[in-house]
C-alpha cells in the first residue's frame, strides 16, 4: 500500500510539471513555487455546465484554471442569477474567503470543458508566505479584479446594454470557433440575460437590432459574429446611447 501511495504521488507531480511546462501562463505564476508546495497540487476536471463550487459552502481550496472558462454567478433568493464575470485561463478564485475559511460568496459554473489545478488552504498559507513572486502576483491581479468590477459596475450604470452586449461579444471572440460565416460563440440569450441582469426581452431586442444589421447571427446555443469590423463600431456608436 505505501508503495503505491508513492507511485500515485509521483504521478500526480509528474502531472502538474507537465500542465506547467506546457502553459505559459501557469508557469509563469508557479515558476517560484518551491518543491514541497508543488506536490501539493491538484489537477481537476469538469464538464460544462458543472458546478465546481456553491454558493454559501465553505471550500478550502485554492483553484487555478489551465484551459477553458468558469462562470462567476450569485444566485438571489428569488431564484435569479447573476454573472458577475467570466473566468479564463490563469485566473484564479478563492482567495477571497480561503483565509477565514469563509463559505463562497458566488457560485463557480463551468462555461465551458474545463481544467483546473487546486492546492489546499494549508499549503496555499505556506506558498504565499514562502514565495514572493506569487504573493505580489495576488496582490497586483486582485487589485487589477476590483478595478475591473468596479469599472464593470459604473459600465453598467452609465453605459447602454447595446454597448454592453458588442463589448461582451467582442471580449468572448478568443474562446470563439472560426467557421465558414464568422466566429461561433458558445453562450445562449439566457446566458446574457444572467450576464446583465435584465430580462430576456431587453436582450432578445438588442440581438435583433444587431442581427438586422448583419452583424450577428443567433441560434439557440450559440452565437456568431459575422462582421467583427462592424461590431467593433456597433460597441463605439452605442456606448453612449
């Protein structure tokens, strides 16, 4: 048995330095990350529509994601959901509440297929304290978040859902699929309508006004952009409409 405990730790290790060596991102933010640290890693997968974590339950988990994209989502009491932010590769989540042990403020969903690697709460306190370069990567990409949010929350308030819906559309292009009409985007208007937190009414119009200009295409699973050009002056004339 302790034989292959060892065999299945190696494994494991081997498993997390292949994931580093292979991404750019990921190495980056563990290249400092001392040995007895590294073998503590993690490496999970989860199928779209997933939920790696809920809302009000406490995880002592650290979770970095090496491909694909998690939705950041705070379900009401009324039922509703809203998406707080789209996650992609080498961002992370539970920094926020791993400290206190607190319960997650927001549920984690898998948008997409995706891969994650995590490390428990014990040996993520020993890596922030052992290792600079990643406690001032937590510090400046936590600070690089709340502005973000914060920027999101005044877009929000001051600019049209139009402008909204063209610059999400044009941000979701990267994890987009080239076909021979444009690029395929993986999201529904259900999905936009949890993004904004308006009703499917409010984005069904705007789809239509931008579908009736030839910018995009809609379906019920997917979205393409047809004219990205035109899109990109779409988000422009309408950002104060």
């Amino acid at each position: 048995m302790i034989l292959i405990y060892y065999i299945l730790k190696g494994a494991n290790l081997v498993n997390i330095i292949e994931i580093i060596e292979s991404n750019k991102i990921i190495k980056k933010i563990l290249k400092d990350c001392p040995y007895s640290i590294l073998n503590k890693w993690e490496s999970m997968n989860y199928t779209k529509g997933q939920i790696i974590c809920q809302q009000g339950i406490v995880y002592e988990y650290f979770y970095i994601i090496v491909n694909g994209y998690a939705n950041i989502c705070i379900n009401g009491e009324n039922g509703k959901k809203y998406s707080q932010a789209i996650y992609k590769k080498g961002d992370y989540f539970g920094e926020l509440e791993i400290f206190d042990n607190k319960p997650y403020g927001c549920s984690i969903e898998a948008l997409t297929d995706i891969q994650l690697i995590r490390i428990d709460r014990d040996s993520f306190l020993k890596w922030i304290d052992k290792d600079r370069h990643f406690s001032l990567h937590i510090m400046k990409t936590l600070c690089h978040n709340f502005y973000t949010l914060s920027k999101l929350a005044g877009e929000n308030t001051l600019y049209s859902l139009k402008y909204r819906i063209c610059n999400y559309l044009l941000y979701r292009t990267d994890s987009g699929v080239k076909s021979g009409t444009g690029i395929q985007i993986d999201i529904n208007k259900e999905q936009l309508s949890e993004q904004f937190a308006v009703t499917s009414r409010s984005i069904n119009r705007v789809l239509q006004q931008l579908k009736e200009s030839n910018l995009i295409d809609v379906s019920n699973n997917y979205i393409t952009i047809i004219d990205i050009n035109g899109l990109k002056l779409q988000e422009k004339t309408s950002k104060n409409e």
